[in-house]
C-alpha cells in the first residue's frame, strides 16, 4: 500500500472539550457533581463503600470490646471477693496458731491476699477508666457514622435514578 494512497479527508480533527465530554458520558458521569452537596458522585461512592465497611467493622469490634470488658471486670470482682475472704480466713487462723513457722506462713499469706485484693480494685478501675473513654470516643465516632450512612443513603438513592 502506498503512502501517497491515504486519504486525508477520513481524519476528524477532535476538540479536547469534545473528548472530555465524551468521556464523561462514557463513564456515566462519575465525575460530575451532586447538585446538593457539590461532592462528585464518584467521591461520593468511594466514600459510602468505606462507611460500608467500616462501620460493621466498628460495631464488631465495640461488641468484642463490651465482651472482654464485662469479662475482665466480673474476673476482677470475683478475685478481689476470693482474696477478701482467703485474708479473713487466714487472719481468723493465725490469731489462733501459736507463734512459729506456720503462723509465719499465715501471716505471708494474710498479706499475699491483702496484695491480691488491692490488684484486683486496680484493675477494676482500669476497666471504668477504659469505659469512660470508649463513652467519649463514641460521643465523637457516632456523629460520623450516622453522617457516613447518610451519604450512602444518598449513593443508593441516585442509583436507583
């Protein structure tokens, strides 16, 4: 085939403004904006996928949460209830013992209970420190989330347009 043989007249000369539209279109126009809140539908979709995600996540993890932290605390009241009892047994029982290596031993005991006690109200106000927070980080993340569902509702919506 010879190069002379090309017809110039089949060439159509494109307008950049012309390609740009014609992309929209093809798209679907993803790209163009929502007249109510002027984010572009694209963003709009990316966004409410994430919020899609992240807040069944979110709750997963707050319910695993709840879990542990009724846990821990039940533990820690019953070991701190454990240790109070075990120290006025062995205090009952070493005032009674006489003086020697086993009232000795009563009286490590009585202590290690002591100890065990105060560890266990340690860790019982770790766990309402802990509850506090989340309370507080709730108060901030629940704004959002109602937000985000807003918008995917939103997303939905236009879809089904």
């Amino acid at each position: 085939m010879d190069s002379s043989s090309v017809d110039t007249d089949e060439w159509t000369i494109v307008d950049a403004k012309d390609s740009i539209s014609d992309v929209d279109a093809a798209a679907g126009n993803l790209g163009s904006k929502s007249p109510s809140s002027g984010i572009s539908v694209w963003t709009m979709w990316v966004l409410g996928s994430v919020i899609g995600l992240a807040v069944p996540l979110y709750r997963k993890i707050l319910w695993a949460e709840e879990a542990v932290e009724n846990a821990v605390e039940s533990t820690a009241e019953a070991v701190g209830k454990i240790a109070e009892v075990t120290e006025k047994i062995v205090c009952t029982v070493s005032d009674e013992l006489p003086d020697g290596s086993l009232k000795k031993k009563a009286l490590q005991m009585e202590e290690i209970c002591e100890k065990i006690d105060n560890d266990a109200e340690v860790v019982e106000d770790f766990v309402h420190k802990v509850d506090q927070i989340k309370e507080e980080v709730d108060a901030i993340v629940e704004p959002i989330i109602e937000k985000g569902e807003e918008i995917e509702k939103k997303i939905q919506e236009k879809e089904t347009e």
